[in-house]
C-alpha cells in the first residue's frame, strides 16, 4: 500500500499560509501538480497513492462519495480554495501537470475542465508548460483531440518497457505494439512535446532486453525521455516476491550498465542529459514543471497526498480520496499537515536535488567542510573540471552512477 504520510504540524482549517510564505509569491515559478489516484490495476512496484476500482468499490465509487465521475469537481474545488489562500496576487500559473495513478482514466473533459479553473481563477502564463501522464492502453485518439483542443500540450507516455516477458513483471497491461500507436496519435491531434517513461532493472530483465526497449522508444523520436531505476519499495507485491524468492534482485553493477546503455543510445539519437534521470532533444523540450521541483519554485498540489510548496512552507493532503472528498465537501482545507523550511533544510534540499542537474550547483551553496572535499571528487572523475571553474559543480557520467555518494560528500 502507499507509504504513510510523514508527520508535521497542523494545517488551518483554512489553508492559510504565514504571511512570510505569501510575502515572496510571485518571485518564483508557480504551477499546479493535479494528482489523480485512480488506476485500472495497481501494478507490483507501484507504492504511490493510487486506488483500483476493486479499492475503492465498483468503477471508483466509494460511499463516502469519491468517485471517478465527481473527481474532478472536487479538484475544481480545491482550485478555488487555493485562490482564496493565495489571495489577489498576481500570480500567473507556468505549468500544470496532471499525475497519478492515471489521469486520463478520467474522461478528457474532466481533465481540460480542470485546467480552465485554474485558468479561470489564476490565468496561465503566455506558454505555459500543460502535461499530462498517460497509460498508452488507457487512451483513444479521440480522447487525445479532446486533451489537445481543451488545452493540454504536452503527454507523458508510461512506456516501462518493450519486453513482454519485463512487463508482466510490472504488471504493466499494455501490448508494446500500442506505444508506437499512442505516439503517433499524440502528434496527429497536435501534442507540441511526447515523452516516453521507461523503467531499468527489473527481475529478469537482460541487457538485451532493456537495448530492445531502447531501441523501441527511440523509434518513436520522443521530445524526452525519463529512465529510472527499479526500487523494490516496502509493502509493494514486487517487495513481497523478492522476499520469498521469487524474483532475483538486480544488482548495482547490473544497473550501472544499464544506464550507461540509455545515455549512450540518447546522445546518440540527440537527446542530452539535463538531470540524472531525465534527457531532453532540446532545452525547451526539458519538463519544466519538474525543473521547479528541483530548483526550489512554487507549486501548489490538487488531490489526496498531493504536496505543495510555497515560499518555504510545505504541506500535504490527507491520502485517501474519501477523506479528500469529504474535507473538501465541508469546505475546509484538505490539508493534512505541513513544514516551516527553515535556512539549512533548504540548502541542504538545494545541493540534494541540484546535484543532478546538468546546470548544476553554485558552488557557494556548499559549507567549508563541503567545498574542502571538492578537490577529491574531482581527482576521482566524478565532477566537471570545467564547470567548477565557472564556480558550478556539474556530474560527469561516473559522476551521475555515483551521485548519492557525491551528494554524502558535500554534506559531510
């Protein structure tokens, strides 16, 4: 099941942030995450807040009043709550990401429905960044013309692999052959930007079978492309197979070939790296709603266990959609509890996620003990040379195999 939320202080029934958060909006970039929490299966390394219709009773309903069919006039609802929290600055939103579980299980209209509240209540910036995810089985082309003419511009295909044998490992339900279609459809309806999903290290997976699934994606000619790593995450059916050995972990070594297979292949086919796990054909194909997850900007996050950030304070919403439903329906914050950032967490959340950014750390961010190790990582090949002459501290590929270790060096 999804991990638990972490604890933290009480949220106001009303949302209301400290006036020291509404005092910097607007300084930087503000978008709205929309989580939906709804998937057909939930597949065995999956620990997100995702809910089967078998969960959640019949096609979604619940008799608390969740449903697939209200969803998304609850999300409208939290929509205006955040205007009301925000207040009357001016605060134009520069990206929207609709994120799951799988948000185009619900009908087009409902998702485009979503983004003209937004529009309505805060306006979208002149080219706004609008993407959603999508399953390639759980979408038509119809449906993809009716995403695109309602505003969305940019689809984020859960692709995983091109193997069948790995996909049934993941219990992905898609045929691999629906990926190339689903892309193809994309573009026709006028898509602006297509990314691909893939996943490396899962039980069984070959070599040979992750260059297929490369070779595959790559056919498609994506605007961008995330490769992660499997991790076995507690309380999930893959962990429990593990446990009983059923299926072999992969090893380090194992995953280490296999991200050095996807960064070749992309460079090669004109995809760059621009964070560790992301490569893009251009700068402006980057995601940029991501960017300002990991550059410290404003979001404010729509649906149960949805987080938010603005102007230091973090929050988050209770997790399951019956309780989301019900705080909404009673009109108070759907909040489940927050955190006040003070200076050191935020730098230290800067060199974490910066770190793996192609663009970088300033240098300065990092304290004396971390600086005095700068020297070191470099001599071992794990750090630009170039880029920390221009006072930037940029991964070279070893760099990017080993960063966690970087990241414990520069926070000794």
């Amino acid at each position: 099941m999804p991990a638990v939320l972490p604890e933290g202080e009480a949220v106001p029934v009303d949302g209301s942030l400290p006036e020291s958060a509404l005092a910097t909006l607007g300084e930087r970039q503000f978008g709205f995450y929309v989580h939906v929490p709804f998937c057909t299966v939930r597949c065995g390394y999956c620990d997100f807040n995702t809910y089967t219709a078998s969960e959640l009773g019949g096609l979604g309903g619940l008799g608390g009043g969740a449903s697939r069919s209200s969803y998304a006039d609850a999300a409208i609802a939290e929509v205006r709550l955040a205007r009301e929290v925000l207040g009357d600055t001016d605060v134009p939103v520069e990206t929207v990401f609709f994120g799951g579980g799988t948000p185009t299980l619900l009908p087009p209209e409902d998702l485009t429905r979503i983004l003209a509240a937004i529009e309505s209540e805060f306006g979208l910036a002149d080219g706004a960044e609008v993407t959603t995810e999508s399953n390639p089985d759980s979408v038509s082309a119809a449906d993809l013309a009716l995403l695109r003419d309602g505003g969305i511009d940019r689809i984020s295909f859960g692709m995983q692999s091109a193997v069948p044998h790995v996909l049934k490992v993941l219990d992905r339900t898609h045929d691999p052959e629906r990926v190339p279609q689903v892309v193809e459809w994309a573009r026709a309806a006028g898509f602006g930007q297509v990314s691909l999903d893939l996943i490396y290290g899962t039980p069984g997976e070959s070599l040979a079978d992750w260059e297929t699934s490369l070779t595959s994606a790559l056919a498609s000619r994506p605007d961008h492309l995330s490769a992660y790593a499997l991790i076995v995450e507690e309380g999930t059916s893959l962990a429990r197979q593990v446990r009983r050995g059923e299926v072999a972990m992969t090893d380090d070594d194992d995953l280490a070939d296999k991200y050095l297979a996807v960064d070749a292949a992309l460079d090669k086919a004109g995809l760059g790296w621009y964070e560790v796990s992301n490569w893009s054909r251009t700068a402006g194909t980057r995601c940029r709603h991501n960017m300002a997850y990991w550059t410290g900007g404003d979001w404010w996050g729509v649906g149960p266990g949805a987080h938010s950030h603005v102007g230091g304070v973090r929050w988050w919403n209770v997790k399951h959609p019956t309780a989301y439903v019900d705080r909404i329906g009673a009109a108070v914050s759907p909040g489940h509890a927050r955190e006040v950032l003070d200076d050191e967490t935020r730098r230290v959340e800067r060199v974490l996620l910066e770190i793996r950014l192609r663009d970088g750390l300033a240098a300065e961010v990092l304290e004396d003990a971390g600086r005095a190790r700068l020297p070191d990582l470099v001599a071992r090949g794990l750090l630009d040379v170039d880029a920390l002459e221009r006072r930037r501290i940029v991964l070279t590929q070893s760099g990017r195999l080993l960063a966690d270790a970087v990241v414990r060096d520069l926070l000794p």
